[in-house]
C-alpha cells in the first residue's frame, strides 16, 4: 500500500496505520480521510491481516483535529458533503469485522477524537488530551461526534463538552469510560499489540459477530437482541465453532482459521 499521508506496515498479522502530517499536528485533510478509508478496507479484504492499529506520526499528537485550510471558503452544501464523507469513513472503520485499536499518543481533538471514538478499542498515552472544540470555530462536530461521544460517556458529559470545547486528560478519559487503558508513551503501541494478540487467539467469525452485534444497540431502527441472535446461530455454521467446541471437550487450546 501506498499513500501520501499514511504510513503502513503489517506485522504479526496487524496493520499499523501511521497518520503522517506531524507538521501539522496530524490534521485530517479530505485525501488523509479517504486514505484511512482505503487502509481499513484493505484490512477488510485481506485474510492476512487480523487487526488494525491507528495512530499519529510524531509525540504530540495523534490527530489535533480537521485541516481548518480546508474549511474556508464552503458553502453550507459542500460542507454537508465533507461531514458525509468523514461520517461514511468513520462508519466503515466502527463496522469492521475486524478489530481497530487507537492508539492516542498526544492530542485527539476535533476530527482525532472523532476518529478514536470510530475504533473499537482506544489506548491512550499519558499525555493524550481529547476534546471537541469546534464551537470555537463557530461548527459543531461533523464527523460523528455528537453521537459517538454520548454513547462513550453519557449525555451529560457529551454536552458539556461539546458546548464548552473544553479538553479533558487521558486520565479523565478513563474514568469517563472513553479509553479503555493508560499507559506510558513509550508502552503505546506495545499495549496495542498485546491487546491485539489476546484477541487473535479467539475466532475471527465470532469477533465479527461479537463487532456486528454490539454495534446494532446503536442503529436506528435496529432491534440488536435479534442481530444477536441471527449472528449467534450464524456461529453454528462456521468450522470455528466445531473448533472451539472440539478443543473445549479435549482440553486443548483452539486452533481458529475464520471459516
């Protein structure tokens, strides 16, 4: 894979999706969103790879937010139209069958805290702040945003801190329920990858199901209790599940192949 923005690499089975812009903090310009975008589908499509891991180039940040560049000068039409573009990038990275971790080193505000809160799992370095201070700008958040953040740590807390702009610690961020771990800059991705491993011993069709099903809670109009059980009986379709339950009976550790 090439990109412009991005830098990949593929190791253990995880793709690492590096954010490369760390002259300018990170920034999400339209042709980095698209480029994410391509990444995850290639995750998507190819067996080899079992995870993702995104992250920022460089200490300070992982994404301080939209290219403000590109902001200037839009109607209220092409500006629907970016947000749509950001929402379509981010929805395909929260409905990966496969597992996406954030791994926040630094500033994820704006557009960045849209981006890890599209990820399944967040790690936060010691020195990760989060915020969304578009009404500074005179925006609200466009990419996700206003509904993501009420579903990671409450109505009251998503308020506050899409109307005051205000940015919170990493450690904020943990007791609020919005990363899952704080570790040491230097640990980040380590932690990421030892996170990654305890999944990848379990069945990728079931991670799936278990991505699928969770996400339904979250769908207008979309009873999640019967997406489970369709995506539960699917289970019983798959070589995984005779795996699993084979190895269960013979008291030996399973060996899943995702069919």
């Amino acid at each position: 894979m090439e990109f412009k923005n991005l830098l990949t690499k593929i190791e253990n089975g995880i793709l690492t999706v590096t954010i490369n812009r760390a002259d300018k903090l990170n920034a999400l310009n339209k042709e980095t969103v698209s480029e994410i975008h391509q990444a995850i589908n290639y995750a998507k499509e190819h067996v080899d790879v079992k995870g993702v891991i995104i992250t920022g180039a460089g200490p300070k940040a992982f994404v301080a937010g939209a290219d403000i560049s590109e902001f200037t000068g839009l109607t209220p039409a092409e500006g629907m139209g970016m947000a749509q573009a950001g929402q379509d990038a981010f929805k395909f990275i929260e409905n990966c069958h496969k597992p996406v971790i954030a791994a926040v080193n630094g500033f994820a505000l704006g557009g960045g805290c849209e981006l890890a809160m599209s990820c399944h799992l967040r790690v936060a370095s010691e020195n990760a702040k989060f915020g969304q201070p578009e009404v500074s700008l005179g925006l609200i958040a466009g990419y996700g945003g206003t509904q993501r953040l009420i579903q990671l740590v409450g109505k009251t807390k998503a308020m506050e801190m899409h109307l005051t702009g205000d940015m919170i610690t990493a450690e904020q961020a943990l007791f609020l329920g919005l990363v899952n771990y704080v570790v040491p800059q230097a640990e980040l991705i380590v932690r990421c990858m030892e996170i990654h491993e305890r999944i990848k011993s379990k069945s990728p069709k079931a991670i799936g199901g278990v991505i699928t099903s969770i996400n339904a809670y979250f769908t207008e109009k979309i009873d999640g209790y019967q997406v489970e059980i369709e995506e539960f009986g699917k289970c019983f379709g798959t070589e995984d599940f005779k795996e699993g339950t084979t190895a269960f009976m013979e008291k030996r550790k399973p060996n899943f192949t995702g069919k």
